[in-house]
C-alpha cells in the first residue's frame, strides 16, 4: 500500500471516530430538552440518562465498534483505480448509512443482552445515528477535497501493447492527474527500456493477445514486474469489444473472470422497481382528469399502440396517445428522404403527419404518459434508455446493443440531455453512460430534471 493511501485511511479513522464521539455527547446534552418531532413537548429526566461514567465508557466503545462496521464495508480502502470524482459517490454514502443503521442495531442487540437492567434512551440513540451521519459525512468530504487537492497519488505507468492501441490507451493515461507515462512500446522495447533506465515504474499495463511474439514476452514482464515490485494490469485482447464490469473469482480451484453488462446491484433494482410502481400507479391517478380531456378531444383511436424492443432484446407494446394521422406509419415510408438525424433513427422537422393537437402532446411530452402503463407491466421503468423500433435496433453497433441489458425508460439521460436535438451517437453514448453508472441518486436526478426540461420543451420532435 501506498504510504498516502494508508494516511488517508488513518485520517478517515480519527474523524470517524471523532464523529461518533461528538455525536453522543450531543445527543446526551440535548435528550432532556428535546424528543425527535420538533416543537412537541416531551419531558425526559436528565436522572434516567445513563451515569456519565458509563457513559464516557460506552461512547469510546461504541465508537471502536463503528470504526470495525465500516472496516467491513471497506470504506478504508482507497482505490487508487478509481476517479476521485467518484470516490465521494452515491454508492460511498449509501455504504456510510448502511454501516450506520448496522452499528445502531448492533447497539441496541449489545444493550438488550448486556446491559439490559439500565436505563437507555431509544430517542438518544437515534440522534446519534442522524448526527453521526450529518458530522461522518461531512468530514469525509472535506477530505475529499482536501486530498484531491494536495494529496494526488501518483502512478508512473508503462504501457506495454501494440501500435493498433496505444495511441488510444495512451489517450486515457494522459487525461488522468494520477498517471504519468514512463514507457509506451512493445514488449521487446520495454525489456530493452527496463535494462537502460534507472527511471521509476509503478505499474505496467499489459495488452495481452494470441500472437506468437507477445506470448513468447508475456513471461519475461511478468517475471519482471515480480522481480522489481511493479503492479501487473493485464488488459485482455477481446476488451476492446466488451462494455461492462467484471470481477475475479476462484471456483473449484479454477481462477474465473466474470463479465456482466450491468451491475448486479440488486438492492439497487429492488428498490427501482418498488419507486417505478408507487409513482406509476400515484400518477396515473393524479392524471385521470387530464386524460379523460384527452380522450375526449381526440375522440376515437385515442391510443397508439407500437412494436418496441425491451430489455434482453425482447419485443413488448408500447403505449402511447395518438399524436399522428391515422394512416402514419404508410405515409413514413414516403418521408424518408427528409430525415434529419444520422444514424437508424428517423426523425424530420415540421413532420406533416403530426396532428395539431398531437403538436401539443409531443411538446410536453403528454403523450408518452400511457407508458405509466407499460412501467407498472414490468416492459419498462421510468428512467432507463428509450426504446427504440425493431429495425432501428436491427441497425446498433455491438458496444451501442449493452442498452439493451437493461429495461428501457420513459425519461432518461439523454432525454434530459436534449432529446431530439441530440445525435443518435451522442444519444447512445448517453444512454450507454447510464447503464454503466445508475444508481438511485442519478434516478433521483433524472426524475427532477425531467419536468423542468418539458416546461421549457427543448429538443422534441
């Protein structure tokens, strides 16, 4: 280990335990006077707060067993690998809660089989926990700011591959405070490099492949980065055509690497799933009204139902309000010349199939709203990528076909990112983005964005 990256994980120790400490000793000063619903009174006799003594004693112990929780969900280990602007994450802060609540039940176990015959305040106990959370946390990310200030790690790197890839590999490196590139070459310059210089390398980066000449070196860097301490990435040939996260495991003795397209959060898809019902279901209620004037102006064929492609690749209908002449989809073929965007989608200023009043849903996107629907059957969420006509995916590049992995949505990123007014690569590259980063907070993101960007009504088509 690094000797910053072991100070910046001692660091991360005192203010934890400094927090959990404050945290008490707040909690006990302000338990007589207050209870957790502001302006109620309630009466609490400082007499039936533990004895300061035991107290003192309980405070430093409980702090102990915070630092060993978090020691469990490796919120010490600072990798090195990672953007510091993802350091602080959503992910960072929902493993600090959880370590929280786990730490604030673990009390209560310990206080119900130990020290059951005393007096202890549930309410005390969690005002410790928001206050541990509040002073935690804002420690943490004064920390990171301070550390991505003055305390940059970082790596000399060598990057060992061919001349196909090192112009991009090199690309990555160079954009990224924490590397400097020492080496860029092949195999046999590199062995010629590491005889003649006497400059420092941290850490090798090795594109492996199939041919003769890299295998026949392969060994003598790896004999080399054992010999000299350096850190070994062996990046596989095929990475190039796989978008997704992987992890190492050994299974019946046999060394494993698993890919996946998205994480397998699933805590994070519970809890998605859970949010896109409640919200269907709460809007679909809260709209009736405006749906029932919708049908009435439209009067007959008020829903357009269409062929879509879902998650897995598999076809589902999609619902929406009619916005089109009746007779769209046979006029389409005759207004193909005068599409305006690159790539399989098909979208054209002024189109003259849009109905007045359609103009008005498209605007607002009202008439994607009977896809609530669609969330509530399980064909799609409320944030994911847009789905799009079998033919047009027919036309996805491979990496472009990773959006199919997971359930298309009614607004998504690059929805909130210009919708029409984007280009279709610009577009997957959003949703690509997506896919390889959701979680809850950027749902959360999404889904405020997502009424402000309607109201101004930018980028729809």
């Amino acid at each position: 280990m690094h000797r910053q990256e072991f100070f910046q994980g001692i660091t991360r120790i005192i203010t934890d335990f400094i927090s959990v400490i404050f945290a008490w000793k707040l909690s006990y000063l302000i338990r007589p006077i207050t209870d957790l619903i502001p302006n109620i009174a309630y009466y609490f006799p400082a007499s039936n707060l533990p004895h300061i003594d035991f107290f003192q004693d309980f405070t430093i112990i409980s702090a102990i067993g915070f630092i060993f929780i978090l020691f469990s969900l490796f919120l010490y280990s600072y990798n090195t690998e990672t953007s510091d602007s993802k350091y602080f994450s959503g992910k960072i802060i929902g493993a600090y809660i959880w370590g929280i609540v786990l730490w604030g039940m673990s009390i209560i176990a310990v206080y119900a089989l130990v020290f059951h015959e005393l007096i202890f305040s549930r309410v005390m106990l969690a005002q410790a926990m928001v206050f541990t959370g509040i002073i935690g946390l804002s420690f943490r990310y004064l920390l990171h700011i301070i550390f991505n200030k003055y305390c940059v790690i970082k790596k000399h790197i060598a990057i060992i591959t061919s001349e196909k890839t090192i112009a991009s590999l090199s690309t990555v490196f160079e954009n990224n405070p924490r590397y400097n590139i020492i080496f860029s070459g092949d195999s046999a310059d590199f062995l010629d490099f590491v005889a003649e210089t006497e400059e420092k390398i941290t850490d090798i980066f090795f594109t492996d492949a199939k041919d003769k000449e890299t295998f026949k070196y392969r060994e003598y860097i790896k004999i080399i980065s054992a010999e000299k301490g350096y850190h070994l990435h062996i990046i596989p040939h095929h990475s190039q055509d796989f978008l997704g996260h992987s992890h190492f495991n050994v299974i019946e003795g046999i060394p494993v690497t698993t890919f996946t397209h998205v994480r397998q959060n699933y805590w994070f898809f519970a809890v998605k799933r859970g949010f896109d019902i409640f919200i269907s279901v709460f809007l679909l209620i809260l709209f009736t009204p405006l749906f029932l004037f919708i049908a009435l102006k439209l009067k007959n064929n008020i829903i357009y139902s269409s062929q879509r492609v879902g998650k897995n690749g598999v076809f589902f209908t999609i619902y929406k309000f009619r916005s089109m002449v009746l007779n769209a989809d046979k006029i389409k073929d005759k207004l193909l010349e005068k599409n305006h965007r690159e790539g399989p989608l098909f979208k054209i200023k002024n189109d003259p199939r849009i109905t007045k009043f359609g103009m008005f849903l498209r605007k607002t996107s009202i008439d994607e709203l009977p896809q609530l629907w669609n969330v509530i059957k399980g064909d799609m969420s409320l944030i994911g990528p847009r789905p799009h006509l079998p033919n047009e995916v027919e036309q996805y590049s491979v990496s472009q076909r990773r959006i199919l992995s997971i359930k298309p949505g009614i607004s998504g990123l690059a929805q909130v990112s210009g919708r029409s007014d984007l280009s279709f690569e610009r577009e997957m590259f959003l949703d690509s983005y997506y896919c390889e980063n959701m979680n809850i907070w950027l749902d959360i993101k999404i889904f405020f964005k997502t009424p402000i960007v309607l109201l101004f009504g930018k980028g729809s088509d």
